[in-house]
C-alpha cells in the first residue's frame, strides 16, 4: 500500500493519487478494513482480560502479573481462549453462573497460588505492579 500526502488539490487530482500504484485501491480499504476488525476485536478482549484481571487482584489479593498468570493458568486447563475465561468471569460476577469446568479449574488454581504463597505477604508474588 502506498501512502502519501497531499496538500489542497482539485478532487480529480485526489482521486488520480488514490488509485495509482501497484494495486488497486480497493483491495487496500478491503484489507484496510479487516485490519481494522481485528484491532477491534483485540482491543474489546483486552478490555475483558483487564477487567477480569482486576477482580482476581481485589479477590485474591495479588499483584497485576500474578492475576494475569491465574487467569492464563484456568484458560489452559479448560482449553479455553483467555478473553473467554475473562469474559466467563465477569459473566459470574453479574449473576450469570460460571461453567463447571471453569468452577474446577479456578479452585485448583486458586488453591495451588495459595499455597505457593503461604508464608510471603500477601502482595508479594507474581511480578509487575503496571
């Protein structure tokens, strides 16, 4: 895709620019456009993953990397994509029950994070405070 920039010119001009080049202009703004759909889609699951992230931090309590690391830790058992554990996770919080398999997997994890942090503070594990 070739970019370029231009400074008031006539519409024709602007159209002309547009569509010269190696391809054609409108398999750039198709995949423009998909490009656009998965950063959104990105974007959104984040949303969720940081969302779900900050519950396990006030419920647990621990620090933003050791929270993220639970929730990757469930989304493996339960073969599950991290947002979709996330999501599931704020579902429960409004009401919405959380998948059995999900249910097992947070308390094994759960159990096994506190036990591998008995005898340290409770703010001590799992890496960054960002």
């Amino acid at each position: 895709m070739q970019r370029t920039t231009m400074i008031q010119q006539e519409w024709w001009d602007l159209r002309a620019e547009a569509t010269w080049g190696n391809t054609p202009a409108g398999q750039d703004v198709v995949a423009l456009c998909a490009e656009n759909d998965q950063l959104r889609r990105a974007l959104a699951g984040r949303a969720v993953i940081d969302q779900a992230r900050g519950m396990v931090m006030v419920l647990t309590p621990c620090r933003r990397g050791a929270a993220r690391k639970l929730l990757v830790d469930v989304s493996r058992q339960c073969d599950a994509r991290l947002p979709e554990v996330a999501a599931a996770l704020v579902a429960a919080w409004e009401g919405k029950p959380l998948p059995e398999h999900m249910q097992r997997a947070l308390r094994r994890t759960l159990r096994r994070f506190h036990a591998e942090n008995q005898g340290r503070g409770s703010r001590q594990p799992g890496g960054s405070s960002r």
